[in-house]
C-alpha cells in the first residue's frame, strides 16, 4: 500500500517544469495545426489525460519492486519490436506503428523505458565486475538486441539514444575510463563503416548538416525551412498564431518534430531560451536525484531517465537549429504525440519514485 508520508519527498519543482511545459504545449500545437487545431489539441488532451493516470501508478510502485519483473519486461520488449517489424503499420518509409484494439503504439518508444529499468538493474547487479571486456559482453548484448530490431524499422534517433543511455549508464556504473574511451574510439573508428550502412534518405540527411543547399527541395527541405523560421522570429517573435513558416506550410512536420522552430518563429529568442530553461531546470534537479538516489539500483534508474530526457531536447533542438541530422525525435512534453508523450510520462514517474523513497520513513 502507498505511504503518503512519501508525498512530502517530492519534487515539486520537477513537476511544476513539466506542468508549464505541457501547458505551452497545447497552445503551439494548435498554431502548428491551422487547419483543425482543435482536433489536435483535443488528442493531445486526452493523452496528457492518460499519462497523468501512468504517471501517478508508475510513482505508486515502489522502483526497487521493478527489479523482480526486469527479465519479463525483457523478453515483452522484444516480442513486441519484432511484432512491429511483421506487423506493424508503415508510414514515411518507417514500420514503427502497432495497432492495439482502437490504438496505435510506437513500441520502440516504450522500449527506451524498459531498457533504463532492465539495464539498472542489469548493471547494478554488475558494478562490482564491469573490469573486462569479458565482463561487458553481457551488458553490449542485453543492449544490442532490441537496438538491432529498431535499426530494421529503421529508427536511426531511437537507436542513437540507445547508445547514450548504454554509454552514460556504463559510466555511472563505474567502467574503467580506458574502456569508455576504447568503446568511444572504437565507435568513431567504425562511424565510416556505418554511414555506408544507413539507408540513402538517412545519409543524405546527416550529409544536409554540413550543407543542406545541397539538396534544397529533397533532404535538406527540413533543415532550410525550419532555420528560416527560427531567424525570423527575431527576438520577441512574430506572436503566436503569426507565424508564416509555419501558418503557411512551408515548415514540416510542425506540430511533431519541429515544434520548436514553431516556438523560435513566433514566440522569439527570448521565450525560447526561458523554455529551455525550463529543460535546463528539468535536467539539473533530475542530475540531483540521481546524486540523492537510495542506492545503485536508483542512480542508475535516475540517470537513465536524464539522459533521455537531454538526448531528445539537444537533438531535436539541434535539428531544428541545422547542428544535428535531422532523426525524428520529438521534444518531451512539447511534441504532438502519444506514445512519446505517455513514455515521457512514466519516465518522469520513475524519476520522482526514486527521489520520493531516496531516505527512509521514519516511525
């Protein structure tokens, strides 16, 4: 049974971030959709809605219960990724989309949060033996797996975060510094390899970071439209529902991956850089969690959850900003989407779990 003695341990902070940042979100969603704004932002009402309801039953488990069920959640994770590749819906050249009953899913979504439970739970387990190559086979493998499956959707931006979370997660964990630095050589070592190896819209959209008037009206599209936008919006912005990047369609995919050039164009520098401080808050005080947690199991859950929160923002910021390839990867709390948003919700649950049971209760 929940304690609510735990309530006075959280963090409020956190939780008032999050609170503006969906707040925000509802009104650039629908100056991001002006042909039906309403249904949009009806749909994401409704999923702000469920993930509340996630969000609350994830925090109402006590985490150190999760390592029972890590080898169930597992095997789900990959039952699932492989269903997707058979069964799945394609759309833009990606088979990422399963349907459940009246819903559809993106399950490799939900597997960066299973890999963060099931990899905690794997390297605490293992902290004390992460000496030798040997020894960090177990580790590449339990990572590797589910991260081929989304490379055949394929899902490029997932996969990238597979590899932050296995790196900043090793490190946490205490891996020698020698054999970091070798699995960072060796991947850059291995970077030319796997360029030929990607598909040819996903090489020539890392190519359009270096110059996107290669390809102005095919891969670099994106990345010209949406830097127009962000310039035009000056300092204070053009105001919301003004922007004409966005109003008028030349920016793509603006209510999903490139909401924040929607932001950038009419809502200007200066209230762009205050919702990055928002995320820059939301990073910190998850950093101190992960500082504060109660044990290993609990740093590790933590800073798996920190680091995908700041992969997504760099990297779909970045994106936006023509310094990152663009891979898809939505802003949390901030894109149009279920799946994402409902992840980010549980993620946010299991953050504030660890930091509510970070001492114990006192009789």
């Amino acid at each position: 049974m929940f304690d609510k003695r735990l309530l006075k341990n959280l963090d409020y902070v956190i939780i008032a971030v999050v609170v503006l940042l969906t707040t925000i979100s509802f009104f650039v969603i629908a100056s991001a959709s002006p042909e039906n704004p309403s249904y949009f932002v009806k749909r994401q009402a409704a999923r702000v809605i469920v993930g509340l309801a996630l969000f609350v039953l994830t925090l109402s488990i006590d985490y150190h219960d999760l390592a029972q069920y890590t080898r169930y959640l597992y095997y789900t994770n990959l039952a699932l990724l492989t269903t997707v590749l058979v069964l799945g819906r394609e759309a833009k050249g990606a088979q990422r989309w399963l349907r459940v009953g009246p819903v559809e899913i993106q399950p490799s979504e939900l597997a960066k949060l299973i890999i963060i439970i099931t990899l905690a739970d794997l390297l605490s387990k293992r902290a004390s033996s992460l000496h030798t190559v040997r020894d960090l086979l177990p580790v590449f493998v339990h990572v590797g797996l589910p991260m081929i499956l989304i490379l055949k959707q394929p899902d490029l931006g997932t996969s990238l975060v597979f590899m932050g979370l296995l790196l900043g997660m090793l490190f946490v964990a205490g891996i020698k510094w020698q054999h970091l630095a070798g699995l960072c050589g060796l991947g850059g070592a291995a970077t030319p390899v796997l360029f030929y190896l990607l598909e040819d819209y996903q090489r020539k959209r890392i190519l359009a970071v270096f110059n996107p008037y290669i390809d102005p009206a095919g891969s670099g599209y994106h990345v010209i439209q949406s830097m127009i936008a962000i310039g035009s919006g000056r300092t204070w912005g053009k105001g919301l529902f003004r922007g004409t990047q966005n109003r008028l369609g030349f920016l793509p995919e603006q209510h999903t991956d490139f909401i924040f050039s929607v932001i950038g164009e009419e809502l200007g520098f200066v209230r762009a850089a205050g919702i990055l401080f928002l995320y820059f808050i939301l990073v910190y005080r998850g950093i101190q969690v992960a500082l504060k947690a109660r044990d290993d199991f609990g740093t590790l859950l933590a800073t798996g959850v920190v680091i995908m929160f700041t992969f997504h923002i760099l990297v779909n910021v970045g994106m936006t900003m023509g310094i990152m390839p663009v891979t898809g990867i939505p802003l949390p709390f901030m894109s149009y989407g279920g799946s994402s948003y409902l992840t980010n919700m549980m993620a946010l649950g299991l953050l504030l779990n660890v930091h509510m049971r970070r001492q114990k209760i006192l009789f």
